[in-house]
C-alpha cells in the first residue's frame, strides 16, 4: 500500500513531539512509514545536502564527528526502484511515468501532447515502450511541455526531440536555467511558453501558464479530458516543491492566487 505524503507529515509531526526530535528521528519516522515505497524519493530528500550539511543515514547514532550521504552506485538506479506499468486515466489521457514521476500523454486527432519526460534513464522504457504497450505510437508525440529545469522532468526530453523530433516547450527562464546546467542531458533551446498561452494540437487545446516559484518559470498546464465521453478539465500544477528562500515562497503565493483568479 502506499502512503500519502499527508500521512508521512503526521508521522513526522508525532516524531517532533517526542524527546528524540533529531533530523534521523523524522527520517526512521518516514521510512517506517512507507517501507520500501517511494525509494528513490526517500534518497533523495532525506539523504540529500540540508542545513548543517548532509544526513547521516536514517536510523543511525548520532554523533559529534562528520556526517557522511550513503554511496551510490554509479550509473541508474537499479529498475525495480523506478519502473511503474503505463495506465490509461481518461479517453484521452494516460500516464507513462515512473513509481515516482510523472508523465502525462494527451492524446489528440493529430497526435500527441505529452507534459514533462521523466528521467533520460526511463524514458525510453516508460514513455517510448509504455506507448506500444497500451497501443500509441511514440512518433506522435507533437510536443512535450516540460513544466520545469528539474532533471526528473527534463531528463527524457532529448530523447523525445533526437528520435521522435517532439517539440520542446519550456518557459523562457527556465530555459535560461537548462541553458547553465552543466551536466545530465538537455535538450536543445526550443519553443518558448508564454503566460496563456494556448498550445493546439488536433481537437484539443492545452492553456500553458507561466506560474514562478518553485523554479524561475514553472509552467502549469490546463486541458481538457473527457471520462467516457463525458468531458472534464484537468490542471497539472507545474511543480510544488517550497524553496528555502523566503523570495520564492513569495513568488509562488502570488502565482497560486493569480491562477486562481485565472480559474
């Protein structure tokens, strides 16, 4: 079973009321709770740099001395930590993401929107082979909105470009952040977004909405979908990760409130 992130906060919220308010109790607290789920999140953040330096390993005495980040492998992580079977979600939409990260595939009467890429590890498997497993074919991929210059999301988006020659959207800022990055792969500077902007493919029209925050240009998409035959609308928030830096917290806030006027 998985466990909401709702649930890990709570978890974390007991843990902070005990004596043993210490940064490996919350992460025993966290890995107790999900198990083996969500495992290369849980590496991620919990054993990711943080204030004072990085963590120890979860569960582990505390002590004086330096603390040292567990040693990764090099290369991928192993696949039964990633791979998730594709699932179609409406007439139009389906999931081609890892156990993790999302991708999102619309598809339309001239092809295929697909909103963000995944990893460059994955998405060969996941998106590419997810699509001739449920019966799409990855050469209708149009477009692909990448909602940020985050590798979970970017990753794949070379791949799309070199072998389906997918159109890349992305913000102009977040573009300038791609454009600075200096390893991983990235794909080369395509279509720019623009706040409202509509991207039409075919019968359906995505609405691409510049919403700063989380990155200098978070995109945030809005499209239709329909649930047999009956239709709906559907919004990808484009990334809700909180930055330290009280600047973009702010920022954030005022792209929550402006898209809720927009709404």
């Amino acid at each position: 079973m998985k466990i909401a992130p709702g649930l890990l906060l709570a978890v974390s919220v007991l843990a902070a009321q005990t004596a043993h308010d210490t940064p490996d109790a919350h992460i025993l607290a966290a890995k107790v709770a999900a198990g083996d789920d969500f495992q290369n999140l849980f590496q991620f953040q919990c054993y990711g740099p943080g204030p004072g330096g990085p963590r120890a390993a979860a569960g582990g005495a505390a002590s004086a001395g330096p603390r040292t980040v567990p040693q990764r492998q090099p290369g991928p992580p192993d696949r039964s930590t990633w791979y998730a079977e594709p699932v179609k979600v409406f007439d139009n939409l389906y999931f081609f993401g890892q156990s993790e990260y999302a991708v999102w595939a619309i598809t339309t009467s001239e092809g295929i929107i697909v909103l963000d890429t995944i990893f460059d590890y994955s998405v060969e498997e996941e998106v590419a082979g997810g699509m001739k497993k449920l019966g799409l074919n990855p050469a209708d991929i149009k477009y692909t909105v990448v909602s940020h210059a985050h590798p979970d999301h970017d990753g794949g988006a070379k791949f799309l470009q070199d072998h389906y020659g997918t159109r890349v959207v992305m913000s102009p800022a977040d573009w300038d952040v791609l454009d600075k990055r200096t390893t991983g792969t990235k794909p080369k500077r395509d279509m720019e977004a623009t706040d409202g902007q509509k991207l039409t493919l075919g019968d359906i029209s995505a609405t691409l909405y510049i919403t700063p925050g989380h990155t200098p240009g978070t995109v945030s998409t809005v499209f239709p979908v329909k649930d047999h035959g009956t239709p709906h609308l559907a919004a990808l928030w484009g990334g809700v990760g909180l930055n330290r830096d009280p600047e973009s917290v702010q920022t954030y806030i005022r792209s929550v409130r402006s898209d809720s006027a927009v709404s």
